[in-house]
C-alpha cells in the first residue's frame, strides 16, 4: 500500500448565502481592495494508505459525501497526491 494526500475542498453553492465572505469582502474592500465576490471555503488534508490514487479519491469523495460536506448546500474537490 502507498499513502495519499486527499485533499477536500469544500465550499457553500453559488447563490447559498455565505455571511463569513460577505463580511471579509467588505473589510477588504475598506482597506481599498477592489474585488468582484469572494467565497469562503474549508480545506481536508486526509493521509490515507490506498492501493492507488484512485482508490484513495474514492474514499475521501466517500467521505466528503457522508460527513464533510452537505451535498444540498455545499460543492467539494478532492484532490489526490503521493505523501
């Protein structure tokens, strides 16, 4: 077996209201940063011992799906690398 990196990221749909990037794009914006949106997300990093990179995408998209993100309101990338 070999050990993977599976990064998640995981973030809220467009259009579902995200109050964290509407505040840091306002107080970025008094600093004098002009911006188009801002989306706020939160990053996984889970080290995983798989047979293959694919493998380990399975189960933490597995795992992104039952506990780490809510499918109705959030999208999520998995991302796979050799540790």
């Amino acid at each position: 077996m070999t050990t993977y990196t599976a990064t998640v990221t995981v973030r809220l749909k467009r259009g579902v209201l995200d109050p964290e990037a509407e505040t840091t794009k306002r107080a970025l914006e008094r600093l004098g940063f002009e911006l188009e949106a801002l989306r706020s997300a939160d990053q996984f990093e889970l080290d995983l011992d798989a047979e293959s990179a694919d493998s380990a995408a399975d189960r933490a998209d597995e795992m992104a799906e039952r506990l780490l993100a809510n499918p109705t309101i959030h999208d999520y990338d998995v991302e796979v690398t050799e540790a």
